[in-house]
C-alpha cells in the first residue's frame, strides 16, 4: 500500500476527509518552497500536490500561471522540484507529495529516468494534466512497477467511457475538477458536484477529490459532504501573492489550519 493510499485508507477509518493543498514549486522563492509543505502539513494537510513551473500550464487560471512564471523566473524545472521534495523528506517520511504538471518536462527527462528519479526522491504519486488515460497505460505501468500511484483529472464533461478507462488505470485517488474552464474561475455548484460523484464511484474504486474553486472554510466544507477530500489550490497562491514574503509561511499555516479546523469540526457524511 502506498502512501497515498495508507493515508486516504487512515482517514476513510476515521470517517474523517481528506485536505489536498497544492503550492508551486519555486514560487514566490526557491527557499520557501520546503518551509511551506512542511507548513502545510502542520496545518493538517493530509497530502500535498506539488506543482511543476511550466510555460504554458493551459490548465490553470492567471492565478497559477503567475506563479509558474514566478517560479521559473527563480529557475526551478523539473529537477529542482525533485531535489524539494528530497529535502522534504529529510524531515518527513510519512506525508504524501503528488507531482501536478506537464508532460513536456517530464518527456524531456524521460520518462524512465523521470519515474527513477522521483521514487528515489521520496514523490508518491504524479498527476499529468495532458497525460489523457486513453494513452497513458505503460506510463501508468511503469508507475505500478516503482510502487508510484498515478493520478488523473475528470470533469463534468467527462463521459461514462472516459471515467471507466481512469477506473482502469488510475492508482491513489481521483482529480475531480468541479468546473468547467481553468483552475481558480467559476463558482461551484454543490449539487452538480453531488450528482457526479456517484456516476464516478460507479466505475473508479478510488478515493474522489474534489477542487478547483474552493476557496474557504465554507466551500471546503460544503464540498466535504458529498466527497473523499478537498483539493486548494488558487486560494493559496493567492495569500502568498498578498503576503509579505517574511510572513508567507506563517500565514499559509494559519489559512490550512483554519480549514482544517472547518472540515473536522463537520459531521462527516460517507462520499
């Protein structure tokens, strides 16, 4: 069992839901990116998604995409970010850190190489946004065999078909992206989220975790109810985009606190 399932199994135990929050790698300092995950996980994040600086993250809103540019203005790429997450688990052996980016740095690795690296590095799970599961089997494979789950996006649109080929291949848990468009836009609708997260759980086995638009201890919650984890992202790099950067570690500890305060303080009610 890897981590990522151990941890999601440990809390389904406590009928307890999981907090998924995700950062940019390298942004808004290359030498923040570490305090800041071990700042979430002492504000109860349950695994942390990670995020690769790519030049064309086609699907994020303008709130990530600054923060990629920030990061790769500070020079982090893909082997930067796996020397974080190394660094990381200097200190922590137990918290899951998925990789969400782009196939291009991972293709320029090399994708055996890439796998390698990140088991060796301490990463338990990848999450490649353009990586459709139509075409994606022998990385998903390949993942299998260095114990590594392989994560993927569904959506409203996604069909029946597509949500069945994810359940095929996908390990660690589901990405489901409440909206239609790009990360940090819309407003959710809490009833169309628990209309699809059955229509999913007929055909994936996996835990469901829910983002794009939550934005406090309000939606966190109301998204709770009727999944197996809350993914923040936007949100985040926002408070770090509005804090002075002396302050930004403190105060994204205090925002992953506050929410997940909110998420343990509601009766939790089986995804």
């Amino acid at each position: 069992m890897s981590r990522i399932q151990h941890t999601l199994s440990v809390l389904a135990s406590q009928n307890r839901k999981g907090l998924i929050p995700f950062i940019t790698a390298g942004d808004p300092a290359p030498e923040l990116t570490v305090p800041l995950m071990h700042a979430l996980v002492a504000g109860g994040a349950d695994i942390i998604e990670l995020g690769v600086p790519f030049s064309d993250p086609m699907a994020d809103g303008p709130v990530i995409q600054r923060a990629s540019e920030r990061a790769l203005a500070n020079g982090v790429g893909l082997k930067q970010v796996l020397h974080m997450v190394r660094e990381f688990r200097s200190r922590d052996q137990s918290t899951p850190v998925v990789l969400m980016g782009y196939a291009n740095p991972i293709e320029r690795m090399g994708t055996a190489p890439f796998i390698t690296a990140a088991k060796e590095g301490g990463v338990d799970g990848v999450l490649v946004v353009d990586y459709p599961p139509e075409e994606c089997e022998d990385f998903a494979a390949m993942m299998r065999q260095h114990d590594l789950d392989t994560i993927f996006l569904l959506a409203p649109t996604s069909t029946d078909e597509r949500i069945r080929q994810v359940g095929k291949i996908a390990t660690g848990y589901v990405y489901y992206v409440s909206l239609k468009g790009v990360t940090g836009s819309g407003h959710l609708d809490l009833q169309a989220v628990a209309d699809m997260i059955p229509r999913i759980k007929k055909h994936v086995s996996l835990p469901v975790g829910v983002g794009f638009g939550i934005r406090d201890a309000a939606t966190a919650t109301a998204i709770a109810s009727v999944s197996d984890a809350v993914v923040i992202g936007s949100r985040i790099i926002q408070e770090l985009e509005n804090t002075p950067r002396d302050q930004a570690v403190q105060a994204v500890q205090k925002f992953i606190t506050e929410i997940r305060g909110a998420l343990d303080a509601q009766p939790a009610k089986a995804a």
